[in-house]
C-alpha cells in the first residue's frame, strides 16, 4: 500500500483538455479518477478551477487516508488508546460521523475497518470462522470512542482503527464544490457584477456534485448503472442541482457451499449482509448525504430499495442476477 | 412606570412583528425555491395522479350532463 | 453516556425519523453552508402506470376500462406520454321511456330485433356490447425559462363511434415559478355511425309487424342517415398559485363549444295518454349546438402526515344545466409509505330546458325534447377509499373502491294516472373497483 502511495505523488499532475461546452481538467487522487467539467470558453480559468480542485482533493488525500502514516487518519490510529488532538475540520468530520452513527442506528460506523483483518473479498470460498469474527468486535464500536469537543481530543481504545474511507471521497466533492464556488463568486462574478455563474461538474470516482445548471437552464447528463431484468444497463441521468454517490462492489465477495457472501459487513455481528443491492447510486443536495444513504440502504440488505422508496429518496439500485 | 412602559414596548414591538407578517403573507404569497420540498411530494401533483383522473372523467362524463374543468377532460367515446 | 444516547436513538429509529430533515443539520454543520440544498436529479427511463378499473352498476352496465400510460422525461426537461385505453362496456341501460304497469315491447335501434320490458320496470336496452381502444400522445417542452409549451393528440375507436382530437397548451411562470399562467384551446371531430342509422328527429320507434316486409320500410323511413358527426372547440385558461410551503391552488375558466349531431341515437320518449298509458315512443331530439363555461377551483394543503385536496366546479351551459361539484379527497400518510385516502363527491345538476320525463298525447310536438335522466335534474355522489403503497425499487401499488348512487330527481312535472304507480326516478347504484402499478 505505501507503494501505492508513492505512485500516487509521482502522478499529481492536472491536465485540461476541451470539450463541446467548455473543459475536462482530470487528476488522480484518492485512488480514483478525479475530473472537473467547466463550461467556459476560458482555458485558463478552467486550469484554474482545476488546479483549486486538485489541490483540494490531494490535501483531503494526505490529511485523511488510512495509507499514509502521517495524516491525521494514520496518527489516530498509530496513537489508539491515547487522546490525541484533532483540528476543527477533523471535529467537525468525527461529529458528523456520529450523527450518522445515531442516525443509522449504529450500523454507519467509521471504526468497522478492523474487520478487514478477517474478511478477504477476493472472490474465493475464504469465509472467516465465528472465533476469528468474535476476536475482533471488541475493538469496533462508535460507542467506544470519546470525543472532547472543548479539548479538541478524540481517544479511542487501543488496537481500534478509524477509517475515514466511507466519507472522504464524498466530503472532497462538497469541498471541492464550495470552495470553486466561493473563488467564483469573489474573483467572477462580483467583478462582473452578473449573477451568470460557470455551470461545473465535479466527479470523484463516480461520486459527483454539480454547482446548478448549464446554460439555458441545461441539464448535465451522467450515466447511472442500473440493472434491468437480467443485464445491467446505463440510465442517463440528468442533473440540474445536488449530488449523486455510489456504494457497492460487484465484484468483491466470497462465495461458500453456493452462499454468496456480500462485502457490506454489519458492524454489530461482523458478519456480512444478506442480500444487498451489488451497488446503489443515491441523489441528494450534498454528496457526503448521498454517499451516507447509499452506505445506509447496502446495510439494509434485501429491504434497501424499500428503506429508500420510504424515506422518497431518489436511487438506482443494481442486484446481482 | 419603566415595567409599565416595558410593557407598552412589548406589545408594540408584537403588534409591529404581527402587522408586518401579515403584508408580507398577503403581498408576497408563494415559497423561495429551496422551501418546495413538501410541494414536490407526489401527493402534492395537481392532479395527484393523471391515470386516476381519467378514469373519472371517463364515468362522470358517460353518466353526468357536465365535463371538463379541471382539464381539457372526458369525451371522445360515445358513452352510454 | 454515550449508551444512553444509543437507547434514545433506538426508539427514535422504531418512529422513522425523518432521515433527510437531520442529515441536512449534519451536513450544514460540517460543510458551514446554508440548510437550502436541493436535489435536482431524473432520468431517462420510461415510467409506467397501469391501472385496470371495473364498473358494475346493479342490473345495468359492466364496463372494465385497462390502461397504460407511459411517460419519459428527456434531457432538456421534454415530456412525452403516451396513453393506451382499452375498455369493454356490456350490459343494459335506459332507453328514455317510463314505466307502466304491463309489459312493454320495443324495437333494437339497430331493428334487428326486439325486447320485451317487464312491468313496472325502468325499460333498459339490454344490448349494449362495445369495445373501444383509445390512443393518447403529448408532447410537453419548455420554450424558455419561463413559457412551457405542450401539444398533444387522440384517437379513439369503437364499433358505432370514432373521435379524433389535438390540443395545444401554452404556461408561463411568474414569481420563482409560484405562479403559472396556463392557455390552451383543444378541437375534437366525433363520428357516431350507430348499427340502423341515425333516426330522424321525433320518429316513431317501428314495433308492429317486426320481421316483415312492412316492418323493414317503416324502420328505414324512420332513419335519417348513416352517420353524423359533431366538433368541439373547448378553451381553457388556468392560474396556478403556491401559496405557501404546505398549499397549493388552481383555477380554471374554459368554454366549451359543440356543433353538430347532439342527440343520442339510442334514447326514445314515452308518449302517454291522459291515463299515463304508453302509447307510442318517439326518438329523441336535441339542439345542434351547445356552450358551456366552468370554472373549477381545487386546492391542495399538506399537514405533514396527512394531505387535504378539496375542489369545487360550476358548470353554466346554454341548455340551461347548472352544476355543481364538490370533491374532497384527504390522504393520510404512513411513516412505511403506505397510503390512505378516503374520497367524497357530491355532484348536482339542473335540467336542461328541452328535458321531459315523457310527452303527452294531444300536446304540440316541442322543438327539442328528450327523456334522458342525464340531462335530467340529478344528484349523484361518491363515497371512495383508496389504499397505496411503495414497492421495490421506487415502484408502487393502490388499490381504490368507490360507491356511486345517482338519484334523478322530478323535474316539476306531474304524473298522472298509472304513472303514479311506477318509478319514473329510478335511483341508480355503482361499485368502481381500480387496481393501479407504477413501475
């Protein structure tokens, strides 16, 4: 993984190409490809655009990522056991990672990374025994962590890992978006004294956000995976406002005596999930909710189009056949 | 006599607040575009639901002397 | 602490907290920005609703009505629907004459046979039997920020009726969209070819010496032609206001203009001596033209877990039918997404002019005239429930039953002699029973 990590410095670079309607700026960061889509006839502005994304996404990369032994992610967990100080971004991250621990009942949960150590989706038969799973719960558990807001300390039990995988990618799009919005605002828009802002698109990795329409109150299109009776299909979604985010892999899963063992694991049990949707895109206003529902619905197991279809959140769901 | 003219300010500052809420219900009726979010429920389509609707118009139009209103409705069969 | 926090929170879960509503507080908190986020997100896939109703009225009419109606919302916000009905309707209805003590015999308005009428019974046409299958297409996009414009067409065909028709509508919004001016004009051609022909106007039905040679002269002197046709010009402007956050309303003005063949082939008059005895029976005959003007309001209010929509049409036209109808229907939301909505109608019209509930031996022949109990001074009303539910995948389920009772009522005119002895107002009872899928 540290090699990875290398691989990662060595390919910082931010192109900008044209295309109908403006510009693609791509990086890479957060082991995805990151892309910017501007409409304008500016090139130098959208390398501009680009440049703030990129260094916004690549600063989120080094501060949170388990990979990387001296971002903040490593220190917790390097220091599990101990207080250790947090800044205010990383407060306001842990607080929202509890309210989505409380709001999903305790199956979102930023410590459920230490079942790795016993569950390998590779797609072999390699399916954990009870004591291996039994082993590792004491050491998984929102509950087991303490966070002192007027300190600014976040402790947590020794051997007990934190993973911010879950809301990263996620929290670098609405950044990302916030931050292009707020250099426009001050450097464009209050100069040209015109409420035209430049429509922009930001995808991590398929998780996306757009700042409003196009021109002419044009949609942005987006191909959505989606099953269909027994083939998988792309939807063309269109998008005006708000963010959509994916959750789920098709490909990563063990397969036992005929039983398909699902990658999205249920922090309580430590065993795997009956039945989720292979991947589920959620629509929402931000996509750090997106992705938080999309997590959500997976740890339904079969209900989670209908846990969805009841809370009258948009989504597009794919089962395996 | 300052409780009492506290008090006089109080009822003032309320009337004031509710007289102001009233012109501003009655000059400026309708929701800013981040508010629609009941508006855009399903039930809350005009009509809730155009399958429905047909269906109706289709009845009373074959078994009552009126049609339509709500919409260019009913007609085009020669009921009975 | 933390435990306890973890307890609230279960119980909290078991009432279906509103997941969206506290993940907006979150997010505001960690992104530092304003709670109004929007989603604005569709695709490209056909929607699909199917429905299939059955209308049984007691002893009279079965008809059961299919559709599918499908809609795709293009990139560029386009709608295109399209709409298919198929319906079957069987069963008896009243052919316009009244009741008498004995049996009566009448002819089929096709003339190839006869039936018999029991006393002291409402005379129904046993013979209805059609089917009729019905296209609808409109095309809806938006011109600008502000005007929308939609365009549509239909077809529709049954064994004796044939109706083609286009509509354009052209919306404009006003005040962030919380207020739409709507203004459309529709025309629509109807054919009526019904098996027999059309009878001429104040005709005698043709009973005696059925199967004839006799009888076959006579009944082709009472007919006219072989069809006729009607067009009508409907006009509609409408204001849609949002009110507040929780209501909606909408007003509407249109006129209706009809030109042509009005009558109902099918509807005869009881001509009846001084006694009330049936002594003949005349088709019917209605003016050529008729307007009408409504005005129909409804209003929508959402209470959170339950939604009230109300709405209320006056209906004026020049054949002197007032109406009134009142709907009201109030739908009452489950935390699950099931639904509940019980329904009320009530429905009241006036008389047209030329209605009479049978014509008297002796009397001068009016210009226009027909018994036909819908055109008749009636009360009618509704009572409904409907039940629906989400499915998998954004797909969902209702079910509705409905009771209709229509009660005609007297137009002033008294009844003498055996009419006194029989229902001259039959009261009539319907079950509507509809199953819809949306996928």
């Amino acid at each position: 993984m540290p090699s990875q990590h290398h691989q990662q410095i060595n390919t910082r670079k931010v192109s900008c190409q044209p295309r109908v309607g403006g510009f693609l700026v791509s990086f890479h960061a957060m082991a995805s490809q990151c892309e910017l889509l501007v409409d304008c006839d500016d090139q130098t502005l959208a390398q501009h655009l680009g440049k703030i994304a990129a260094t916004e996404a690549w600063r989120i990369e080094d501060k949170y990522s388990r990979y990387q032994q001296n971002s903040v992610c490593g220190q917790l967990n390097r220091h599990a056991g101990k207080p250790c100080k947090i800044d205010q971004e990383t407060l306001l991250l842990l607080n929202f990672a509890e309210q989505c621990y409380q709001l999903s009942d305790g199956l979102f949960d930023l410590t459920s990374g230490v079942l790795r150590k016993a569950w390998h989706f590779d797609g072999s038969d390699n399916v954990p025994n009870q004591t291996d799973v039994d082993a590792l719960l004491p050491f998984i558990g929102w509950s087991k962590v303490n966070i002192n807001k007027q300190l600014l300390e976040f402790t947590m039990l020794k051997s007990m890992e934190i993973d911010f995988g879950g809301i990263g990618k996620e929290y670098a799009v609405d950044r990302t978006v916030l931050l292009l919005s707020q250099w426009l605002s001050e450097n464009l828009l209050a100069k040209a004294n015109s409420n035209k802002t430049i429509p922009f698109l930001v995808n991590y990795g398929g998780d996306l956000a757009v700042n409003g329409a196009r021109a002419n109150n044009q949609a942005w299109q987006i191909g959505v995976e989606r099953s269909g009776l027994n083939q998988t299909n792309t939807t063309m979604v269109t998008m005006r406002e708000g963010a959509v985010a994916t959750s789920g892999d098709a490909h990563r899963f063990l397969l036992k005596n005929g039983h398909r063992y699902s990658h999205v694991l249920n922090v309580k049990t430590g065993w795997p999930v009956e039945n989720p949707p292979s991947a589920i895109t959620v629509a929402a206003p931000k996509c750090i909710q997106a992705g938080f529902l999309a997590t959500l619905a997976l740890l339904q197991g079969k209900e989670a189009e209908q846990f969805l279809t009841e809370q009258d959140i948009k989504f597009w769901a794919i089962r395996p056949d | 006599m300052i409780k009492l003219f506290e008090h006089t300010k109080q009822v003032l500052v309320v009337t004031l607040v509710l007289i102001t809420s009233l012109l501003s219900g009655c000059s400026s009726l309708g929701v800013e575009p981040w508010e629609r979010d009941v508006l855009a429920k399903k039930e809350m389509a005009l009509p809730t639901s155009a399958v429905d609707a047909a269906l109706d118009d289709h009845i009373y139009f074959s078994k009552e002397a009126s049609s339509g209103g709500r919409s260019f409705g009913g007609g085009g069969c020669g009921c009975n | 602490m933390q435990l306890i926090e973890t307890t609230e929170q279960k119980q909290k879960q078991k009432t279906k907290p509103n997941l969206k509503g506290l993940l907006t507080t979150a997010t505001c908190a960690l992104l530092g920005t304003q709670a109004h986020a929007e989603v604005n997100t569709s695709d490209d896939k056909w929607r699909f609703d199917t429905a299939i109703m059955h209308y049984n009225e007691a002893d009279r009419v079965t008809a059961t009505e299919a559709i599918i109606a499908a809609n795709k919302t293009y990139g560029n916000d386009e709608v295109l629907s399209l709409k298919l009905t198929i319906d079957a309707l069987t069963g008896a209805s009243a052919n316009g004459a009244v009741a008498q003590p004995d049996a009566q015999t009448f002819t089929r308005p096709s003339g190839n046979g006869q039936y018999i009428v029991e006393g002291g019974e409402t005379p129904l046409d046993n013979t209805f039997k059609d089917t009729r299958v019905q296209l609808t297409g409109q095309w809806t996009q938006p011109l600008s920020d502000v005007f929308t414009i939609s365009a549509g067409g239909n077809f529709s065909k049954e064994y004796d009726y044939m109706s083609i028709s286009g509509n354009t509508n052209l919306t404009r919004d006003f005040n962030q969209k919380n207020t739409t001016l709507s203004a459309g004009i529709a025309y629509a051609y109807d054919v009526i070819e019904p098996e027999g022909g059309i009878p001429k106007p104040f005709a005698e039905m043709v009973i005696a010496g059925f199967g004839s040679d006799e009888f076959d002269q006579a009944f082709a002197d009472s007919r006219l032609t072989g069809d006729d046709s009607k067009a009508t010009v409907d006009l509609l402007v409408g204001l849609t206001q949002v009110i507040n956050r929780n209501m909606i309303v909408q007003m509407n003005y249109s006129y209706s203009s009809v030109r042509g063949y009005l009558t109902d082939p099918f509807k005869v008059l009881s001509v009846v001596d001084v006694n009330g005895y049936a002594q003949s029976y005349l088709h019917e005959s209605r003016p050529d033209t008729r307007s009408k003007h409504a005005f129909y309001a409804q209003s929508k209010y959402h209470f959170g877990h339950s939604m009230l929509d109300t709405s209320y049409r006056y209906m004026t036209d020049d054949w002197e039918i007032d109406s009134h109808t009142f709907d009201v229907r109030y739908r009452v939301l489950f935390a699950s997404g099931h639904y509940l909505e019980p329904h009320l109608r009530f429905y009241s019209q006036s008389a047209a002019e030329f209605y009479q509930p049978f014509l008297q031996q002796d009397d001068v022949l009016p210009m226009y005239a027909s018994a036909d109990y819908r055109i008749g001074e009636l009360d009618t009303y509704t009572l409904g429930l409907q039940y629906g539910m989400p499915m998998d995948s954004g797909n969902s389920l209702s079910m509705r039953l409905e009771y209709y009772h229509q009660a005609p009522k007297s137009d002033g005119s008294a009844s003498f002699g055996v009419l006194n002895d029989v229902e001259l107002y039959e009261e009539l009872d319907a079950l509507i029973a509809q199953v819809t899928y949306s996928f």
